[in-house]
C-alpha cells in the first residue's frame, strides 16, 4: 500500500498496524489453536483487498479457508482487484462474501448504489457487509448514516434480508460511534449479524457490544497473523477470522454444500471479441450507461471472452448490443449505431440434446432477430 493510497483512505488500514477496525494488532501471531468456548470454530474465514495482491485462491482454499471476504470497494471507489478477487474466488469453490468501507466523505446513497451495482446479480454466497470504522469525520459520519446506507444498500435492486446484510465494527469504536442510549435505535442495528473485530489470542478476552448477544455475532476478526503466504496472497500477514459455529453451522447458516454439484446438461458457449473503438470499452455492471463503469476498461486492441448477450428496450441490435464478459460485467459491442468491437470466433455448438449456455435478452416483441449473421424468425 502506498503513502497516497493511505492519505486518500484507499486503503483499509490507518496503520499497517491497525486492523480493519483500528484495533492493534498481532503482528507475530501464531496459528490460533482456540479454546472450546463461545469463539471456538473450525471455520477460518480471510479477509481480502486489492493490499493483499495476486491472490491463489485453489492454494487458500487448500490451506483450509472455508471461505472469504472479499472488499469491493471504499468511497465511491471500486477496489481495483474486486472483479479480479470475486472471479477467481468463485472459480476455486470459495464461498464468497464481500464488505464496503464506509466513508463519511461521500454520499450514503452514492456509496450504497455502488456497492450493489458492482455486484451485479452475483451477490456471492456470504453476506455483504458494511465496514463501519472510519475516522474521516466526512459530513456523513455517524450512525444515522450507517442507517441510511444500510436502508439503501438492502432496497437497491433485489430486496436483501437482515441475514444477507450484516455489520462489521470494532467493539470500542462501536461504543463511541453509535446509539448506546436510544433503546429504539439500538434495537434496530440488533437485527443485522454482527462481524465483530477483537484483537486478542485469548478468546475469553473479547467484549461484544450492545445491542448484540453472542448469537447475534457471527464472525470475529481475531488478528493478523504472518499466514499470508501459506494461503495464497502476497503479504506476509492476512486477516483472519472465525465463524462462530461449526463446519455444519456455516454450511447450515449460508444454504452451502461442502462438495457443491457441478450443472448437468449444460455446455456454456462463448464468443471472442476484440475492442476495436479507440476509446476502449467500459465494464459496466449492468447492460446499460445508467450505471456506473467498474475499472480498468478494456483497451483498443484487447480481445475478451463473451458468455451472453442483451438488446436493451427500444433499441435493435444494430443500434445497441451488449455482451456479458465471464467475471458477469458487461461492454457495449455496439452503442449509438457504432460497433465498438469485433466478433473473432465462436466455440461450436454442443451435440445432443445439451442446453447451450449462451444466451440473448431481447427486452420487446420481434418477428426477427439476426444474431451473429443469423437470422431467426419467430416461429
């Protein structure tokens, strides 16, 4: 992490001694051996952001990660390795949760919107969560914010449940941020799961805050400890986290299976295009401009990977046509009448009787429809 990075709170430490939650840490921590006890768990869970690097996921699951949270982004700033992470933790059968560092220098709203459009439709298998922890003293700060973000984070696009939604603080900087003397407003935060960050190898040490009991504390963040290249990132150390649960609890809690069932009956198809608009491609989290792009664009030149298609409403293909890239964002293959990239090659159809896992949205009523030199007509 670089010096800009911090003073612009890119980052999610203060300190590279400060947790997530401004709580100091472990650096030379051993592998946590717990206690039986209400912290006790054989689910260790990571924590990660663009600071840990090339991330081997296969090796973190390997190492006896059951899961990982992933951060998507800061401010109104996307993490710059989210859809790098987020890809590439799905493919080597990590369950997924992700968290956004709320940032009092930005609008709640903004903030929230982002989050859940750069999520897309793939919400991941773990919760998302508010990272509530700042000290930017923003005119957004404070727990009426937290509120607001949370309200607009959970009706933005497909309604979330209180399950889906959870929060992530530190037990002193909860005690000094939030409602400890409004009964009401307490009681409302008491519904979201907690993920709690508690600095300490003795289990018997950790204090959880009002309004929450030990139930209600999913997940606690007990330290750093210098593990990082035993499972798959480049640091030395990574953030390191127990579910408060068994094996069977985790699964239990979040619809899992330990072996998940791989599709039957599917081949996906794809097509290879290259950006040929000298401005490069945008990815986007939704088939449309009414959305914020998710960074890096692609560049002129650049070919990528096509999954499935989208017309939007009032529009022909000739017009507007967009692909949906592997990691789920999507590019304009043609905006405003103008190609923007170049069809290269198509896998070939499936034999049999399989489904093809390529797929077009026409969002209208057609007699007709060309897709890719073919003309299809409605029967």
């Amino acid at each position: 992490m670089t010096h800009d990075e911090l003073r612009m709170g890119e980052g999610l430490r203060q300190s590279r001694h400060l947790s997530m939650a401004g709580v100091l840490q472990y650096p030379r921590a051993p592998r946590l051996d717990l206690p039986q006890g209400l912290f006790w768990s054989d689910v260790d869970l990571a924590d990660v952001s663009f600071y840990q690097g090339k991330i081997d996921f296969a090796k973190m699951k390997a190492s006896g990660i059951k899961g990982v949270i992933i951060r998507a982004g800061q401010n109104v700033w996307v993490d710059k390795r989210f859809v790098e992470n987020w890809q590439a933790a799905k493919e080597a059968g990590l369950p997924r949760g992700s968290y956004w560092f709320y940032d009092s220098r930005a609008d709640t709203k903004a903030q929230a919107d982002l989050y859940r459009q750069t999520l897309g439709d793939d919400l991941g298998e773990l919760p998302l969560v508010a990272d509530y922890e700042e000290n930017y003293n923003g005119a957004y700060k404070g727990w009426r914010n937290l509120y607001n973000f949370l309200e607009r984070l959970k009706s933005t696009g497909a309604k979330l449940s209180w399950d889906k939604v959870w929060i992530y603080t530190g037990y002193w900087y909860w005690m000094a941020n939030s409602p400890q003397n409004d009964a009401a407003a307490l009681n409302y935060f008491s519904h979201y799961k907690l993920w709690l960050a508690y600095y300490t190898i003795n289990p018997a040490n950790v204090r959880i805050p009002k309004p929450w009991a030990d139930k209600t504390v999913k997940t606690w963040q007990w330290g750093t400890p210098t593990e990082g290249i035993e499972r798959g990132v480049e640091t030395t150390e990574i953030d390191m986290n127990k579910f408060t649960g068994t094996l069977d609890d985790f699964n239990t809690f979040f619809g899992l299976s330990e072996t998940p069932t791989p599709p039957t009956g599917e081949i996906p198809m794809s097509d290879t295009w290259k950006v040929t608009w000298n401005g490069g491609a945008n990815r986007r989290p939704a088939p449309s401009t009414n959305n914020n792009p998710v960074p890096p664009p692609l560049n002129n030149g650049e070919e990528f990977v096509v999954v499935e298609y989208s017309i939007p409403n009032g529009k022909t293909q000739e017009q507007e046509y967009w692909g949906k890239l592997t990691g789920g964002l999507w590019v304009a293959l043609t905006y405003n009448s103008e190609p923007r990239a170049l069809k290269l090659t198509t896998t070939p159809p499936p034999t049999g009787d399989l489904q093809v896992g390529l797929s077009i949205t026409v969002n209208q009523q057609l007699a007709e429809l060309k897709v890719n030199g073919e003309t299809w007509k409605k029967a």
